[in-house]
C-alpha cells in the first residue's frame, strides 16, 4: 500500500499483511474500495470481537495533543457508571480548551427521575472532583434524547474549532458521534463509526467532517481497571450492562441479611436493623436474599449456578473476593456503588454494610443519586 488509509470504523491503519493486528483488511476487500476492518466488520455484522490490545501510551499522546492546539471538548461519562467513567484528570489533557459534560444513557433511568435534579447532582459532583464544564447535557445516544440539544450548543459555541469527544471506553462515545451526524447530515452521510459493548473498540481517532469545515473527532477510551466492565467474560459483560431501562428492585431487610447480585457481589448488613436497600442493576441479574450467617456457604455451593451472572467458566477467570465495610449513619440516603455494575440506595437505621466483590473493582459511597 502506498499512501496510507484508515479504517473508517476505528480509526485503524488498513494494512492486509497480519491478520492479528489492528487494521487487518483482506486486499481482495482492499481492492474494491472497502475501507472497513475486517475487525470492525465482524463487530458490526456478526457480534463478535476479536481484542487487540491499544497502546495505552500511544492514548494518552493523543489526549495531550488536543490541549496543544485550539479545540472544543466533548467529555462523555456513563450515567449508569459516572464514578468509573469520570475522568476527573482532564484539564491537565486539554489545557485550557472549552469543555462541555455529556452524560449519556439517561435511557436506562426510571422515567420517573427529574432532568433538573440529576443535573443539579452531577454538576455538585464533578466540581466537587475539580471539573468546570461550560455545560451538563443528559442524552441517550442510543434513544436519539437530548442531542438536539447538544448540537446547538455547540453550533453556537464552538467557533472556528474541531470538537474532540473524549471519555472512557464504552461510555457510547462513537454512538454520539454516529447520531450527531446522522442528525446533521441524514441519508446523505455514509460514515457510521463501530460501537460495540466490548471496550477497546475504537483504535485511533478519526476525524468526521463536522460544521464549517471543522471536524468532529472520535477517540479510543481510556480504560479504568477498576469497573467491572474491563474484568469479566463476554457472557458476563452481556449480562451486566444494562439494555434497556432499569428498574429498581427494593428489598426491606430486618438485620443480618445479605444480599447476592449473581454471584458478582454479595452486599450484607450488619446489626440487626431496619433499612431499604434499593438496588440498580441490569434487570437480568437476579438477586439472592438470605440470611448472613449462610452466604458463605451458599456461595461456595451454588456460584455459577444459582448465583450467575458469572456462568461456572467466567466465574473462574474472577479475582476472589475482596471486602469493603461501610458505616450508613442513617442521616441521609446514600449509594454504595459497585464501578460499572450498578449501585444500592441505602436508607434506614444507622447499620454497617460490607460489601464484596472481585478484588480490584471499585467500591465507593456517595450521596443518593435518584
Ligand atoms: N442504553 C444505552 N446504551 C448505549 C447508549 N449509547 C451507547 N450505548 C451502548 O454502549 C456501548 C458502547 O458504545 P460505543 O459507542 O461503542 O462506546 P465508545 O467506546 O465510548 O465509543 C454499546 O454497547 C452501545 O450500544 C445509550 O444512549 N443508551
Ligand atoms: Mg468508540
């Protein structure tokens, strides 16, 4: 190949030498104007994902360039993971270059939750964490909510700038983009960038044509091995995102109870109390109530079976157990969040909780979101 080519879907350079390395396209494929992977176009056509590893070094220079020139910055996080997705470093990336914070997947929330009043909780919470967006958007990118919004702020705003949309892996940073321009441009525009719920699936940037001759331009994510995400098996990941809008189960509990999610994590309390533990979850993992002094051993006996997600195989590849206590003081409502599987809403009696879950995810309180 003389001059070089990307792939339109992850940005990847095309090359038909090897076949286990980023932008493999067969040059029969090549040849007839094709300018897919054949990795993406497995993604797209048949669900699958073959990995291949980013260059976690090679990111972070591309993040760095953004804040050496003149740009606009598009950060996406995770509604349903906005601890896991928050990347709170951002300012020292992109310098002193305009930001807005778009909070995607408001599509899995109870329709009953009020825009204003996540919005008022999100801006508390990423200033409390150092970031100033210019502004807060909620969207589904999925659901086509909110982005019409977005559009016209940035058509107002940007000036004469590029827009960079940033953020972790999977937070639906391509499906954004897709949307915008399918929005701007309808039928017209034959790009569709790859999405998939395998992090990692973005592998360079890739530059859009956008407004006034400036480009919109999507990036790979930056991966945070702290979410559950980027630890379990494919049927496992399948199982714990969320697909559709959740619904909160609500569990009375009267002393010494625990609660197992599958057999991802097991959440107990301790004393004998009297709380509501309201859980957010994919709506496929089933949980288990029992009594405390039998989770051990119900754990032991029935992982994998009555206790899955995780399947018997994926359970394996988990890391064991690690625990988390924490002291509810009962003043008012918090979540304890389990990165990238969902959170509980505690409300009740002062009591202390632990919580377990595969050592290296991230547990943490924060005041009740919902
Ligand atoms: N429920 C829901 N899922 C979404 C939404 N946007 C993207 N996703 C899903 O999130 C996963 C990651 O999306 P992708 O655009 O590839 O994320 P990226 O890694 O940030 O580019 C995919 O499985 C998408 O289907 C949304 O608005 N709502
Ligand atoms: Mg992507």
């Amino acid at each position: 190949m003389s001059e070089m080519l990307y792939c339109e879907g992850c940005g990847a350079i095309l090359q038909t030498t090897d076949q286990t390395k980023a932008g493999f396209i067969p040059s029969s494929a090549l040849e007839t104007g094709n300018r897919i992977c054949q990795r993406c176009f497995r993604i797209k056509h048949y669900n699958e994902v073959i990995p291949i590893q980013m260059d976690e070094d090679e990111f972070l220079e591309i993040l760095h360039s953004i804040g050496q020139t003149d740009n606009f910055v598009v950060q996406i996080v995770d509604l349903f993971d906005i601890d896991g997705t928050l990347i709170s470093g951002l300012p020292r990336f992109i310098g002193h270059n305009p930001f807005i914070l778009v909070a995607n997947k408001i599509d899995l929330f109870p329709k009953s939750v009020k825009y204003e009043k996540i919005k008022h909780w999100l801006r508390k919470y990423v200033n409390e964490h150092g970031l100033f967006p210019e502004e807060i958007f909620l969207i589904s990118a999925e659901k086509n909510i909110g982005l019409k919004e977005v559009i016209h702020y940035l058509e107002k705003e940007k000036g004469n700038r590029d827009v960079f949309v940033v953020g972790a892996t999977n937070v639906g940073k391509s499906s954004f983009i897709n949307q915008v321009i399918q929005i701007l441009k309808g039928k017209q525009s034959h790009i569709e960038l790859t999405t998939s719920r395998y992090p990692g699936t973005t592998l360079n940037v890739v530059r859009i044509p956008f407004i006034d001759g400036k480009d919109i331009i999507d990036t790979p994510g930056i991966v945070n091995h702290k979410r559950f995400s980027e630890w379990v098996g494919p049927k496992t990941l399948k199982a714990i995102l969320p697909n559709k809008t959740v619904k909160p189960k609500v569990y009375q509990l009267a002393g010494e109870q625990t609660l197992f999610w599958g057999g991802l994590a097991r959440i107990d309390q301790v004393g004998k109390t009297r709380n509501n533990f309201v859980c957010y979850l994919a709506n496929g993992i089933s949980i288990h109530r029992t009594k405390r002094e039998n989770a051990d051993e119900i754990y032991q006996k029935h992982l994998g079976e009555l206790l899955k997600p995780p399947t018997i195989e994926e359970a394996k590849q988990l890391p064991p157990f690690a625990k988390h206590d924490f002291r509810f003081t009962g003043r008012n409502k918090v979540d304890i969040v389990i990165s990238g599987l969902g959170w509980v809403a505690v409300d009740g009696e002062p009591t202390n909780i632990e919580v377990y879950v595969p050592k290296g995810i991230s547990v943490h309180l924060r005041d009740a979101l919902i």
